[in-house]
C-alpha cells in the first residue's frame, strides 16, 4: 500500500472510531510496526491526528459532536434554517438531502409537500418523508450506527444515477477563504458527488459554523447557489458569497441577507 493510500486509510479509521492503537493499525493496513508510527508521526506533524502512547486519535478541533448532541443544539435557529429551504422547494420538485442534523430538519420541514422525488444517504430523512405520494430513494451500504447515514464507494455510485433539481447540503464550518469545510473525509467524498448531480445547491448552515475550522474542504462558495443562515455574517465573509454569486438567505428576516 502506498504512502498516501495508507494515509487516508488512517485517517479514515480515526474517522470512524476516535482513536487506533498502533497494533490495531498494522492489522487494518497489514504493514510494518515501524511504518505506522512513521505514518503517525507524519500525520501528527501536519496537525491531521495527535500522537497518544501506543497510538493515534483525532485532534480535539476536528472531532465533531455527536448525532444527538447537533440535533439538540441550536435546535431552534436549525428549524427557521429548515423552514427557510423548504419554502424554496415545490410540490412535485426533485432534491437531494445529504444526511446531517440540519438537513433532517430540512426534511421535516418538507413533510407537508406532495410529490417529491427524494435522494437521500440517510436513514431518518428517508423515513420522514415517506408518504404523501413522495418517492424516496436511499443509498446503499452500511449504515453508520450514530447518524442513520451511507457512506462510502456505493452511496457515491448510487447518488451519480441521480439528476435532480436542488441538492440539500450541509457544512462543519464556512470560512471567507476556505469555503464550505468538513469534519470527515468519507462524508466530503459523497457532499462531493452530491454537489455534482443538482441543477441548484443549497447550503444549509447555522451561525456558529462561521466560527469553526473543519480540516476537509468541501467547496469553494462557487459550486453553490444558495446559503441559508440564521445570523448575518461577517462583513468579509457577505463580500466573498457576493464575488461568488451566492444568494444569501438570514432565516426569520424575510429577505435575502445584504
């Protein structure tokens, strides 16, 4: 396995479980004792994963919270987000929800539309909007335990089937030069077939996101049609979605942000 593969293969595991020992990295990848820790060593040099005795973790600033936890938190701005991208959409419209907390919100918004041609790679999204003449279509593969979401080779397969007119998004941090970021790679990987299969994208995004720094890039502001908040942002960052072209909606205001 090459240097790079065996990278991403670590990053990945630390994705999915938090921490690895060193032994529990030479079973997965089926090297060298000695090429692990030099592999940690230069993830940990790049401020990708931290060092622990015997081991390797996430770094405290890139691991997110849990399922649970986001759907809680700011759970009120989440739905006037929600609100704000189901007035966009129409009976009869196609879309695609990628999974997270604020995308099922979405969903629940949209409980009340008719007809819609639904692509999902989650669980709970698919489940809500059964019904109402809707058609759903759900990914394939493993679903994750703590989110209801699939990943991976066969969900990125199955949503490129797929042309639909909005594309639901969701983003771990937005920031003036990074643009749209994310937590994990495995979830960037599917964001990216996603944005590639929509006629409009809508980002769907709350205010604390603006003060965060995710490590995966998702997307430039470019690749975007629409940015729906619940608080102004910064000056720079209303400047940089204007260069861009993106429409800026603050939810509750009624208007399009200036």
């Amino acid at each position: 396995m090459h240097k790079a593969a065996r990278h991403k293969a670590i990053l990945s595991l630390l994705e999915t479980h938090g921490s690895c020992s060193v032994a529990e990295l030479v079973d997965s990848l089926g090297v060298s004792d000695e090429t692990v820790r030099r592999d940690i060593k230069t993830l940990a040099n790049r401020d990708l994963i931290e060092r622990v005795r015997g081991g390797a973790m996430l770094p405290a600033f890139v691991r997110e919270p849990g399922f649970q936890q986001r759907m809680t938190s700011n759970a009120r701005e989440k739905r006037a987000i929600a609100r704000e991208a189901a007035a966009l959409i129409e009976n009869g419209d196609s879309v695609l929800l990628e999974n997270g907390s604020t995308s099922l919100y979405v969903a629940r918004a949209l409980r009340g539309h008719r007809d819609l041609f639904v692509v999902t790679n989650g669980l709970d999204i698919a489940r809500t909007l059964l019904g109402n003449g809707n058609r759903v279509h759900m990914a394939c593969g493993e679903v994750r335990a703590d989110d209801g979401a699939v990943l991976g080779a066969s969900a990125i397969e199955f949503v490129s089937r797929f042309r639909v007119r909005y594309a639901v998004i969701t983003a771990g941090s937005v920031h003036v030069d990074g643009g749209l970021m994310n937590y994990y790679y495995d979830e960037t990987e599917f964001s990216h077939a996603a944005l590639g299969q929509a006629l409009h994208v809508i980002a769907v995004t709350d205010h604390t996101k603006f003060r965060t720094q995710a490590p995966v890039r998702l997307c430039e502001f470019e690749r975007i049609g629409t940015l729906i908040t619940d608080r102004q942002p910064s000056e720079p960052l209303v400047e940089r979605l204007r260069d861009a072209e993106v429409r800026l909606l603050v939810a509750g205001t009624g208007s399009a942000g200036e």
